[in-house]
C-alpha cells in the first residue's frame, strides 16, 4: 500500500494516523479529508478522495510507542504498553474507477509486563525489543474446523509448565541508590525460545466469517543482553536499537515475474558497539556479528549491505544474506554442479565516511537518506543515558524534546554506487593480491560475487538497465573464483569446479586461463587437477583439439599419472596423438601396472591401425580378467555424446574379434551398475547397426549371460520375457539369428537354472515334427527349456506366448506346459489327447504325482474309454494308452473302486487281465 504512518504527540496526548494518497499535496493539490479507520464512505463523498488526501485516525486504549508496517502484505503493527496491535490494510472498492485504502484492527496480542521499544513487522514474524531484549515471534495459521470462530476468539500461547511466569520473577528490578540488580544475558533459539518467561495472549478483534484467519504464536528466538561492563562500573548506555526484518524473495524469472515467493527472511538489531544479524526463515541461526568501531547510533539493513552511523562516521559493511537465501532457493548450491560463498565468511567494511553528527538513517533503492544535526554536544532525549534503564515502569519512556526550532538540522540523500562499479572496484581490487596467492583475493572475490547474487534477487533485477551486464558480472564472478581455486593451494580446492561450472567457460577456453603457451614446466594445485579430472569422466559434448588434448595429456602425466588410462577414453579426448599417449602409458605401466592401463593401451594401438600391439596386450591377462577390467574403466566400450549411448572403437572390434568378452563385460558393468539394462539394449543396437525395433543377436546372447548371474526379481522376470519373446517372435517369423547365438540350449541348462531340462513327453511331441521346425530347433528348444524351468511367470508370459499357441506341435508343446504350471492338468490331457494321444501316457506318467495323480482314473482313464468307443476299434494308440493306463490304475487302486471305473460296454476279455492284476496286488498286500 502507498500510505504514511505517523505517530504523533499533540496538547500531551499521541495519535496514531496514516496519510493515504499523500502524492496529491506533493502534486499541488491542499484539500485534506480526516475519516476514522474503517468509517464507510458515502459514494457522492468518496468520490472527492481521488484529488484529496486523506489522513485515516487509529484510535487506541493506549498511547502508541511505536510501529512497524509489513514490506510484503501492508499490514500494521503498533507496539503499546503490554500489547502489540495488528491493522490489516484494506482495498475498498468504491467503484470501478475508484478504490480506497483503509485499516481493520484484526489481532491483539496481550504481552505481560512488556513495554516495546521498537517493532519489526514482516509476513507474519514479529521482533520486539526492549531495552536489553529481543523477542521474535510467528503468527502461525492454525487448521480450521467447524468451532474456529470460538476458538479463533481468545487463543493463549502455552508456556513450559516448568517455567515460572509469576510477578516476584518479572518484577525483579530493584533500583536503590547503592546498586542495580541485572539479570544474566540468556540466548534461546527455536523451541527453547518458549521459555522466554514472556506470556502471549491473542484476542481477534474482526468480525467471525467464513474467511475468518485464526492464529498461534511460535517462538523463535528470545535474546537478553546485559549492561556493558567496565573497571569503572555499568555503562549505562548499552540499549538495544534498528531492530529490522528483512524478506528475500525467490530469484525473478521472465515467466513467473508476478509469482515470487518469499523464500529467506533475516532479523538484525543492534547494541551499541555490536549488532547481530540472524536468519529466521526456515532455520533460526546467528549468521553474522558486526563489531563497530565507535558508538552507534542507528543501523539500517539491505540485502547487500548494512549502513551504521556513529556520532561522526556512515560505516558501510557486507552482509550474507544473499548466502543464505541462494541455499534456500537452490538444492544443488554446495555440491559439484553449483557453489556460493560461505555464510561463515569473515565479514568487512566496504568504506567509512565522515558526517558531522548523525542522528537517523535510512534506505530506499539506491539511496542513503541521513539526517544530522551539526551541534554534537546536543543528544537527542531518546538517546540519553538514565540510571533507570532496567525500568519497564512506564515513567522510564521519556518525553521526545522539541526539537523543532533548534538549528543545525540537515538532511542528506546518498546516491549508493552502482553494482556493476563497487563490483568492479573489488575485482580490481583483488587483482593485488593474485601473484601472492592468499586467501584475501579469494575473499574479495567472494565479497563480488555475493554482491552481484544479491542484486540479481532483487525484485527489481528484471525491470533494471544493468540486467544483462549483472548477469556478465556473475559469469566473470564465478570464472575468477574458479581461477582462484585452481591455482591457489587451498582446502577447498574442489570449489574450482562448480565455479568453473556456473561460469559457463568452456574446457578449452579455462585450459587458455590456466596453461601458460609453450612447453615450459608449469606446476599445477589439486583445484585444477580436480576440475579437469571431473571434466573428462563426464560425457560432455566437447571435443578438445589435438594441441589441447595433447596438453592435458602431459598435465596429468606430470601431475597424476594414475589417472591417465581413465582421461584417454573420455570423449574430450578423441582427438589426443595415440603414440603420445602409449608413450606416456608405457611409461606409467613400468611404475603402476593394471588391467585398465593395458586396455588402455590396447585401444591406442586399434586407433593407431596396429592390430599385432593390440593383440599382445589383449594376450596379457585371461579373458575374465580383461572382462572385469573393463569396469574400472566401462568409456572404454561406450561413450555418451548427446545424450545417446555410442559404442567406442573397441567395442566395433571385439563384436568382431571376441563376441564373447564384448558379452562378459557388458554384464560385468550391469552387475556393478556401470550400466542400466535400457542402456545395454541401446548400446547393442547401435553397435549391431539395428534400428529400434529389431533385436540383434548379440542382445539375446547379453541377455542370456545376465540371466546365469542375475539375482534381482524384478530384473529377472524382466529378461524371462525379453528372451521369451524374441524365442516366439523368431520363431513365429521363421527368422534367423543374424549371427550364431554364443550359447546353446545345453550350454543354458548347465549353466543357468532358470533353463530345465526338457520333458520327455516334450521330446516325443517334438520328434513327430514336421522338418520345416529344425531349422529354428535352437530357438525352439531354448523357448521350451525356458518353460519346464520353475523362474518364469507364466501369467506374465501367456500374452508373450500367443503368436504360437496354434504353431502345431511347438504350440501343443508350449500350451500344454502353460496348463502344467498352472495346475490344470486335466485341460493338458483334453489337448493331448486331442492333438497327440501317443503323448498322453508318457505326459500322465511324469507329471501326474503326489496330488494329482487322481487325474489319472478321473479323467486320463474315463476320456481313453470315451475316444476309443467313438472312433470304433481302429485307434491303436488309444488302445495302447488305455492298456499301459489301466495297469497304473490297477496298482493305484482297490478292486472294488477299480472295478467301479470300468466300462460297462466293455469286453471283459480286454479287461479281465487287469483286475486279475489288482485283486492278486491286494492278496499279496
């Protein structure tokens, strides 16, 4: 809201009024209206208010000490004897080319024996001090239910039963002519702040609607001081003073400039010669201590800096605001992708400047306003020292003097400098100390930087004329701690590369900071190493040229040799010299040999075209050595170039040469997560030259080896069906394998037991064929040993299985397994017995156990009798089957039940041999 608030003092009595529309009387404008807070304006009248000024009166119970107006919602807050009171700025809509500003008095907070001496006032958090005592506070929302309006009327903070709050503990301010009695300084943060002894009462004063807010207080912090002492006694001046609140938003962005939120919030106050600074948003923490040279009088808090005026200086010092609020609003601040200066970096003072007696001082944009009066030795009365400053009686608050008529006045405005040049200034600055290398230029770089952050938060950044050259300043910024981090031997070398980083440089354009020209040994801090280290086993998408490559080269030969087989496959280095580089590793083989090292060399001799090198060093080590070499180093089979997965050089070579290390090591960096299976299925494809939908062999033959090893269920079941449904896809499209499968059915059933051996009632299905089948017999087999295993699920896989469910004894083969599986034994007869009743015994005979072998005479026995009496006497395999059935069945049975299930058709000459059988079985028993 653009509206004035005054306290003032008339006849002895003090008013509390807010000017609204004041712009009119600077325009030229003299009419005045006076109307009381909340009095409703007839329209005629109203109508006047656009030309007039308005002063809105706020009465009070009690006299108002002082006031605070909230930089985010408006809001007021007035500070009086034992109670704060809370005026909710209002926009009445007095017609469509007409709204008015106005105040409705919505809170009392009753606070017992306190008297304010000044409020801070911002989203909600409240700061109070006394003479000696800070207290902050948050009014919360509290949930509302269907008795909110009755709750919401009086709502009592509650104290810690443990905490005494009665009148001998409050009271105890004795002043008698001999001493005084002071209480020890205390410093309570968060949840311990409720033990401040300090009681809060909340009375709603608005009328109960819908839209009705109801509050709780939270404390955060509550902070006592004592009186500065001396060898000469108490000095009697020490009063706390410029309590602030100060909000931090969310950095602006062109697509959300109207949604900022608030995202920090910071409270300072002061003594005379110290003030603190504290963050109170989402953590209560002391960030800052600033120690004052001299006596202070007032301070004033902006997100770049703090302004102090003494009785003869404006000292300007840095602040870590703008430190604070970026961790906020940034999860990755303080890791390797972005950094900011630390919130525990020393502060400084920027510039000190002469002014003869200041007495008030405040800030608006890029201006200082500071008011002085020339005659030093007159003191203000609020400022003058009182024996009886511990009093909280209310002859303690003392009468301002008018000081109207006195001379000396003078009111100066302080154009502050601009960012772009006080950040200049200090890179300039800095420059000083950059040959000596210590910890001063990095700090003033730090100070830069912090100032350029603080001022690209800022709510006016994109509404600014130095909009782009800040964001320029930032990126120089984050380059030159970036230098300062690589080249001075410092703890926090690794700062270097988020620096780097958020510079935007490219890895060339750092290498031309850092990397004096010529071949001049040069020595090189852990920063730089670090940064470039972290630059190469990252996929970037820049590729060094062969002077740069060969650079880096030697910087890690000289500097960390060990790390040489790893930066010779990143992808930056693609163009690096491959005899240079085999020379540099011979060497380092001699002092630190290992498998990588000799893959390492290997891939140089493939780029070099010398393929008896390379097969030396491939001949080194065993394969499942080189295959497990491969995971100190997976960028020597794969590389990310914009985000694709691209196999390397030698990769193309061993899917020629050695199909089966190429294998191995995939699945070695699956099993230590160097690569992800969706990742895997790319790199096959591409390496295979297969467009997305077409599965390559050598995908199969990967798939098939991560199943001997693979212990993850849900990745197991996954490549079941990956492998199921390339077996039915071949062999539903008659396709061959582009290339020879790595391992066959027999190779799979020894190694992997989620392959079974095949049924016999399988096989004797299969051998009655048709010979088209042999020509996919592997994919076939595999697909079936897949299916007597106990792995797969069969739920899972009966869509996958579709295709081929009609595919003549294949199909026959596969269904009757699923029905197995699924323990519908009696639906696997019905099919065998359909389309290959020479199976059906052999099937009945080694699945039919334990529990299931009723099938046998309830439905393998009755069904044989069935089809032998509808199909007449030419059906010999019914009758075979029938014969070897009734002979289980007679040896399962009791002759009377056996008797039971035989035909009454029947010729007993055909039966009578087997109930012969039972009944001499039973005598025997």
């Amino acid at each position: 809201g653009d509206y004035l608030v005054t306290i003032e003092e008339k006849s002895k009595a003090t008013f509390l009024r807010a000017y609204v529309n004041w712009r009119c009387m600077s325009a030229g404008s003299s009419r005045v209206c006076v109307r009381m807070v909340g009095h409703k304006m007839e329209e005629s009248y109203s109508e006047t208010l656009k030309e007039q000024m308005s002063i809105v009166e706020m009465p009070l119970s009690d006299p108002p000490l002082c006031i605070s107006c909230c930089p985010v919602t408006g809001d007021l807050l007035v500070g009086c004897r034992n109670k704060l009171v809370m005026f909710c700025l209002k926009y009445l809509v007095i017609n469509q080319n007409l709204t008015v500003l106005d105040f409705e008095r919505s809170l009392i907070l009753h606070v017992d024996n306190l008297i304010p001496a000044e409020l801070a006032f911002c989203a909600r958090h409240i700061a109070i001090t006394t003479e000696l005592d800070v207290l902050i506070l948050k009014l919360e929302l509290v949930q509302q239910n269907a008795d909110r309006t009755e709750q919401c009327a009086h709502r009592v903070s509650t104290l810690e039963k443990s905490v005494d709050v009665g009148p001998s503990t409050r009271t105890l301010q004795l002043e008698l002519d001999e001493f005084i009695i002071c209480q020890k300084p205390v410093e309570l943060l968060g949840e311990e702040s409720k033990l401040c002894e300090i009681p809060i009462t909340l009375e709603s004063t608005e009328l109960p609607t819908e839209d009705t807010k109801c509050f709780q207080v939270r404390y955060l912090l509550f902070r006592r001081f004592t009186p500065d002492q001396s060898p000469f006694g108490f000095c009697e001046e020490t009063k706390l003073h410029s309590v602030q609140l100060l909000p931090v938003c969310q950095t602006a962005h062109e697509e959300a400039e109207h949604k900022r939120e608030l995202l920090s919030l910071f409270c300072f106050f002061s003594l005379p010669h110290v003030g603190y600074l504290y963050s109170v948003g989402k953590l209560v923490e002391l960030i800052s201590t600033y120690q004052y040279s001299e006596k202070s009088e007032q301070a004033v808090l902006t997100p770049q800096f703090l302004h102090v005026i003494t009785s003869e200086n404006l000292q300007c010092f840095t602040v870590r605001c703008s430190a604070v609020a970026a961790r906020d609003e940034d999860p990755y601040i303080d890791t390797t992708v972005k950094a900011c200066p630390p919130v525990a970096l020393d502060i400084c003072t920027l510039r000190m400047q002469l002014f003869i007696g200041p007495r008030a001082i405040c800030h608006f944009k890029n201006h200082i306003i500071l008011l002085t009066k020339a005659d030093t030795e007159c003191i203000t009365e609020r400022r003058k020292p009182a024996r009886r400053m511990l009093s909280r009686k209310p002859d303690s608050i003392k009468s301002r003097t008018n000081s109207e008529s006195e001379p000396g006045w003078n009111l100066y405005i302080i154009n502050t400098v601009s960012t772009i040049q006080l950040y200049r200034e200090m890179v300039d600055y800095s420059k000083t100390y950059e040959n000596v290398k210590t910890e001063s230029c990095i700090h003033l770089l730090s100070e830069a930087h912090l100032l350029v952050r603080a001022a690209i938060m800022d709510p006016s950044f994109l509404k600014s004329d130095e909009k782009e050259e800040l964001r320029r300043a930032f990126r120089e910024s984050c380059a030159l701690l970036g230098d300062c981090y690589s080249r001075f031997n410092t703890k926090d070398y690794h700062l270097a590369l988020p620096y780097y980083r958020m510079s935007g440089l490219s890895m060339t354009e750092v290498l031309k900071r850092l990397v004096s020209e010529g071949d001049e040994i040069q020595t090189y801090e852990r920063g730089f190493i670090f940064y470039l280290t972290h630059s190469l086993n990252e996929d970037l998408n820049e590729e060094l040229s062969k002077e740069s490559a060969n650079k880096v080269l030697q910087i890690f030969y000289l500097a960390d040799p060990v790390q040489l087989p790893h930066i010779l496959c990143s992808p930056c280095m693609r163009n690096i010299c491959p005899l240079t580089a085999v020379k540099c590793l011979q060497k380092v083989e001699k002092m630190m040999p290992s498998v990588v090292l000799t893959l390492s060399k290997a891939f140089m001799a493939l780029k070099m075209g010398d393929l008896m090198m390379y097969e030396h060093e491939m001949d080194s080590y065993k394969e499942t050595i080189l295959a497990c070499g491969f995971i100190g180093q997976p960028k020597l089979l794969r590389q990310h170039k914009e985000g694709t997965v691209t196999p390397t050089e030698f990769a193309v070579h061993l899917k020629e040469t050695q199909p089966g290390l190429l294998v191995a090591a995939t699945v070695a960096l699956h099993e230590n997560s160097k690569i992800e299976l969706e990742e895997a299925d790319t790199f096959f494809k591409t390496l295979c030259g297969n467009n997305e939908n077409t599965i390559p062999q050598l995908l199969v033959d990967f798939w098939e080896a991560l199943l001997v090893v693979c212990s993850q269920e849900e990745i197991l079941q996954e490549l079941l069906l990956r492998v199921t449904s390339q077996y039915v896809w071949r062999i539903s499209k008659q396709q061959v394998p582009d290339t020879k499968p790595l391992k066959t059915t027999e190779d799979l059933i020894n190694s992997c037991n989620h392959f079974g051996l095949i049924f016999p009632w399988v096989t004797s299905i299969m051998s009655l064929g048709s010979p088209s089948d042999k020509a996919y017999r592997e994919d076939i087999s595999k697909l079936q040993s897949l299916l007597c295993g106990q792995s797969i699920n069969i739920d899972s896989a009966l869509p996958v299985l579709e295709p081929l469910t009609e595919a003549g004894n294949v199909g026959l083969t596969l269904h009757v397994l699923c029905n197995t599986r699924l323990g519908k034994y009696e639906e696997a007869i019905d099919q065998l017995l359909k389309r290959c009743p020479a199976a059906a015994v052999l099937y009945a005979q080694h699945e039919l156990k334990d529990d299931s072998r009723a099938v046998w005479w309830n439905k393998l026995l009755p069904e044989l009798c069935k089809r032998i009496r509808l199909s007449g006497k030419d059906c010999p395999i019914l009758i075979s089957s029938l014969k070897e059935t009734l002979s289980i069945v007679a040896m399962e049975l009791e002759l009377r039940d056996f008797l039971s299930l035989l035909p009454e058709d029947g010729t007993a000459a055909f039966f009578l041999p087997h109930l012969l059988h039972c009944s001499q079985r039973k005598l025997l028993t």
